[in-house]
C-alpha cells in the first residue's frame, strides 16, 4: 500500500508512492473503461438481435397481409362475377384500387411538399427575434 506520511528527507518515497498511485488509477481507469465499452457491446448485441427479430416478424406480417389482400381482391372479384362477366368485376376492381393509390399518391404528395425544405421555421424565426432583442439590449447597455 501507498505510504503518505511526509517526513522532512522522506518526500522522495512519498512523491513515487503518490506517482505509484496515480498509474494504478490510470490503469484501473482504463480497464473499467474497456469493460464498460464491453458491457455496452454486448448489450447492443443483443437488443439488435431482438430488433432484427422484431424486424422479421413484421416482414412476414405484411406478407401475409398482402396474401389476406389479394385473397379478398379475388373474393370482391368472384362475387362481382355474380352480376357482370368476370374481365369486368376483375377491371372494376383494378379501376377502384387504382383510384384509390391515385388518391393516397397526391396526397402524399402535398404532404412531402409541405415538409420540404425540412427548416424548422418557426424556431428559426424564433432564434432570430432572440438575436434582435438581445442586440437591443446590448446597444441599451452601452448608452
């Protein structure tokens, strides 16, 4: 252990026990450090193994739903072929979805357009009154 006592001709052993003492903190320090980063590795490891999963899961939900889609598509279609041919139940369904995506497609559209540029305006202007009235008050000051 470190010796701390300080005594008149002494103050060599008490100089290299605090030198000693430092080396070991930084030592110690940067083992912890290592340990930690390692600690965090494998944590991150396994909460990216649970998203990939997750991740998965959600992929093969839309799968089948998708599957579910074109499932009731056929249905809308074989039930539409009770009252008019079936090219034309078929075709009037193609119509509907395609008026439907048409419809979800501008919309989006406007939506992507109302977000570009990606400034926040109101903040920037905010920033901007704050810079002006802290001007003001600086010019107040000087006078």
């Amino acid at each position: 252990m470190a010796d701390f006592r300080h005594e008149g001709g002494d103050s060599g052993l008490s100089e290299r026990s605090i030198a000693e003492l430092l080396s070991q903190l930084s030592e110690q320090t940067a083992t912890l450090v290592r340990q930690e980063l390692e600690l965090a590795k494998a944590e991150l490891t396994v909460k990216a193994k649970q998203a990939g999963l997750g991740a998965g899961m959600f992929g093969g939900a839309g799968v089948l739903g998708l599957y579910a889609v074109g499932a009731l598509t056929a249905c809308v279609i074989l039930a539409l072929s009770l009252a008019v041919t079936g090219w034309l139940a078929a075709l009037i369904v193609a119509a509907v979805y395609g008026a439907i995506a048409g419809g979800l497609a501008l919309t989006g559209k406007s939506k992507v357009q109302q977000a570009v540029p990606p400034v926040p305006e109101r903040t920037v202007e905010s920033v901007k009154d704050d810079l002006e009235s802290t001007k003001q008050r600086a010019k107040e000051g000087r006078q």
